[in-house]
C-alpha cells in the first residue's frame, strides 16, 4: 500500500515554471513506478510523464516532451514534476500516481493539485 500527497501546484503566467511534489507513505516506495496525470476540465485524463522504480527509465508525453522533467528521491520517498516553458494549455488537475509493476495499471493516485497558467 502506498498513499500519495501532491504539492506544489498553482496560478503561473505563461512562460513561467513550477515544481510539482509527490510525497508517499510507506517504505516500499522505491519498488514502485511513478506517473504524473493531468485532467484538464472537460476532458479525459491524460498521460504526462513516467518513471521507472530506479529511476534510470523516463517517458514523457510528446506534449510536454523537453518542456517537464520528471524525478524521483528514493530516500525521501518522493516524486517530483518540474515544468517550465508552461503553456495555458497545460491548465489542469495534476495527478501522481504509482504502480507495483510496468506491466499492470497504475492503481495508487493522489488527490490532485491545480495548475493554472493564464496567457
């Protein structure tokens, strides 16, 4: 079991940046995969980036590709999500989320956190 806190989230113009934390119980974090998902209103659900449990593997939705950073502090029990070059598109719920193994769905998410980027 593994229970996921997002921070970090905000209202940021344009242009701007913002790191999204991840903070997660329990001492078998560094065995799990961590994914970011984004929900903008309106929409579905979106894939945004993705770790592997050591964090030698990442993935990244051609959206944010070369624009958000994903990482991971195993000794800290975190995930994190740095996003620059922000666009209004990328308005949204962020969510973290995390998974025992590549091969089954995430099936451990936070609760969310607002971002805003006004144009």
């Amino acid at each position: 079991q593994v229970q996921l806190v997002e921070s970090g989230g905000g209202l940021v113009q344009a242009g701007g940046s913002l790191r999204l934390s991840c903070a997660a119980s329990g001492r078998t974090f560094s065995l799990y995969y961590m994914g970011w998902f984004r929900q903008a209103p309106g929409k579905e659900r979106e894939f945004v980036a993705a770790i592997s449990s050591s964090g030698h593997i990442t993935a990244y939705a051609d959206s944010v590709k070369g624009r958000f950073t994903i990482s991971r502090d195993n000794a800290k029990n975190m995930a994190y999500l740095q996003m620059n070059s922000l666009k209004p598109e990328d308005t949204a719920v962020y969510y973290c989320a995390a998974k025992s193994s590549p091969s089954i769905e995430y099936n451990y998410w936070g609760q969310g956190t607002q971002v805003t980027v006004s144009s």
